[in-house]
C-alpha cells in the first residue's frame, strides 16, 4: 500500500507561518503605506499613493507605528476603508485618512477591498469569476483589452508574492515525524479482504506539496526511511527554482461555464488555467505514475480540497486505486474543520457511494499538530 500526502497551506500554517492570501495583501499594505508616509508617496505597477498635508507621527497614544494602524484597521474595518473613507473611527477615536490611492489594476484594487479579517480573499478563485464576467456582454475588442488587464494583474500578483514567501521562516514540530511515515491502519479501510496484509505494509510515500515553500523538507531529512521511497512533489512549483516555477490560478475543468471559456476565442483566456501551467515539468506526470502503480491511500493534511484544484483532486480520488481518505484537520477552542473538509472534499466525487466508502470517519482522524501547542 502506497501514501499519497496532500500537503496545503494549513501545513504551513500550523507551523506559524503567515502564508494566507490576506497575510500576504495586508503585508503589502503596510509596505505601501508606510513608504507613502516617509518619502510623501509610493508608485509601483499597481497603485500611486500620495499623502495629504497632515503627517503622522509614531509612536503615538495608540498605535506604534503605520504597520499597528493598518493592523487595526484591517480587524476592524477592512482594508476597503482605504478606499473609500476620509475618517476612520476605533470606537471613540478617530483618525483622519490621509492617503489618496490611485489604482492602476482594478483586480489588485478588488482583492484589497475584499480583505478584511472577517473575509478570507481566495485569490485564484476570484480571478476565476472575474474571468466569467469578461465573456458577458462584451465585444471582442473589450474582452481582449479585460484579459490582457486581468492577467497583467495575476503576473504582477505572483512576483509580489514570491517574494514575500520567500521572507517567511518557520520552526519543525515533531510530531509531524511520526505522521508522514506512520504504518499503514487498517481500520481506515472498508475493504478488509483477501488483500489485507497488502494494506499493513507502507511502499511508497509521495508527497504532493502544493505549497511553494519547502517546510516540508526538514521533515524528510529527519525521517531517514529504509525501506520506504519517499518522493516530493511541488505540484505547483517551488520558490525561486527556475527549473520549477510557480503555477497560479484556476484548475476546475469540470465547472460548468468552463466549456464556454474553452470555446471563446479570446487571447489569454486559458492561461492561468492550471492544467496548462503543469505542461511546464513533469511534476503531473509522476503524480499519475505514482497513482496508477498500485493502491494508495490519501492523507489530506492542511489542503482545503476547494475547487481551484478540483480536476487534479477529482483524478486522485476517484481512481481506482484510491482505497482511503484519511483527513487531518484543523483542531481549536471552539471546534475544528474535519466536517468542513468532507463536504469540500464530496464536491470532487460524481460517484457519492465511492465517497462514503473512503473516507475516514471522524473517530479515526486527528487532528494536525500546531506550533503553539
């Protein structure tokens, strides 16, 4: 029996690690802002900032510095409020905005205003709705001009976030040791049959890193398996490899209105489509290698299974060899994500009957190992 390890965001995550999409937006913020503040303006690819006569100055009687104000800003009334407002108010208190933000890619402007702390901007999933909307009611000319500005954006999005990966450091959490490599149960599996003693011995381990961080490597030198292959995948490329690079945007085939993008003539329609980023290495081809060897069973650990990779996830689960769908979720004081993860993992099964057999139940799952435990 093989382990195939969906390894997403949540991993990194619980090691600490601001990864989200809003970690990232409101980095940026904070870094726009505050060159504003200093030199009286800031102008990249995206926005011209300027500043008002009024100056701030930190530390002050509420915040330390303009990274403690957007902060508090961002919890309380989203990053939209840069936008649109001339006042901020924090109960009592209020604070005049001084910066005038001019946008020069509309898509980066929506992002920042649907960032709040109570809205979690899935990047690649909004640039797929927006994609929609260009087929409506629009001439050709228009949907050229949409597409093309649409794409600048991903492209400019993508370099501004490597980077800030890149930035980013983490600690190990041993227990992560004990799960990579753990022996194959048997009580995870419907099918105890004349194949059992197959199901007891763990072959082959590939690891699908959709991550672009390399977090999971400390893990794999410290496991130091004998008799287990341990292969890595980065599914979606890896920071700063050229040989490996990064692969962003949407992966639903099986969406309804993707025919229509298909069927559109439209230069640059499909690429930020996934399944044409993967052309790019043989990253995919393995995967399928290693899916149709022989039976496997999944380890989701920190993959949200949404449907911006629901072609390659409908591939995985649904083979034949899938024999098992463990999940490793996310455990907190006021509950924790295992049902969450059933039902975006049941998006991806046409066959329901073949979802109910594989996955594990609740009792025989755990949850993911945190940093600050």
């Amino acid at each position: 029996m093989n382990r195939l390890i969906l390894l997403g965001n949540g991993f990194d995550l619980s090691h600490g690690m601001k990864t989200t999409y809003n970690d990232f937006i409101l980095d940026y913020m904070i870094k726009c802002l505050t060159e504003a503040l200093e030199k009286k303006s800031y102008i990249d690819e995206a926005f011209k900032i300027e500043t008002g006569t009024y100056i701030y100055t930190f530390p002050n009687s509420r915040w330390e510095s303009m990274a403690s104000l957007i902060t508090e800003l961002y919890h309380t009334h989203g990053l939209k409020a840069l936008f649109h407002q001339e006042n901020f108010y924090f109960g009592s208190h209020g604070i005049r905005n001084i910066f005038k933000i001019n946008s020069k890619l509309p898509f980066i402007q929506h992002l920042l205003e649907n960032c709040s702390c109570n809205n979690w901007v899935d990047i690649e999933n909004e640039y797929y709705e927006k994609l929609k909307s260009i087929l409506v009611n629009k001439s050709s000319e228009q949907k050229i001009a949409k597409i093309k500005e649409l794409n600048e954006s991903l492209k400019w999005l993508i370099e501004k976030l490597e980077v800030y990966l890149s930035r980013i450091n983490h600690e190990s959490i041993g227990a992560y040791d004990g799960i990579v490599n753990a022996p194959i149960d048997k009580d995870d599996f419907v099918d105890q049959d004349l194949y059992l003693n197959q199901y007891l011995q763990l072959e082959a381990i590939h690891i699908l890193n959709f991550n672009y961080t390399s977090t999971i490597e400390k893990y794999i030198g410290d496991i130091g398996i004998l008799d287990s292959n341990i292969d890595l995948n980065y599914i979606h490329g890896k920071l700063n490899d050229i040989n490996n690079p990064i692969i962003f945007g949407f992966g639903d085939e099986l969406d309804v209105e993707y025919t229509k993008l298909e069927m559109d003539k439209t230069i640059g329609m499909l690429d930020y489509i996934k399944s044409f980023g993967y052309f790019k290495t043989s990253n995919y081809y393995n995967l399928i290698r290693f899916i149709d060897s022989q039976n496997y069973q999944v380890y989701v650990i920190g993959h949200s299974c949404g449907l911006s990779d629901r072609t390659m996830l409908n591939m995985i689960f649904e083979h034949k060899n899938c024999r098992s769908i463990k999940i490793f979720y996310h455990q907190n004081n006021t509950g924790n994500n295992y049902r969450a993860l059933t039902q975006e993992i049941s998006r991806h099964f046409k066959d329901k009957e073949k979802m109910r057999r594989k996955i594990v139940s609740f009792n025989k799952s755990l949850p993911m190992p945190q940093a600050n435990n």
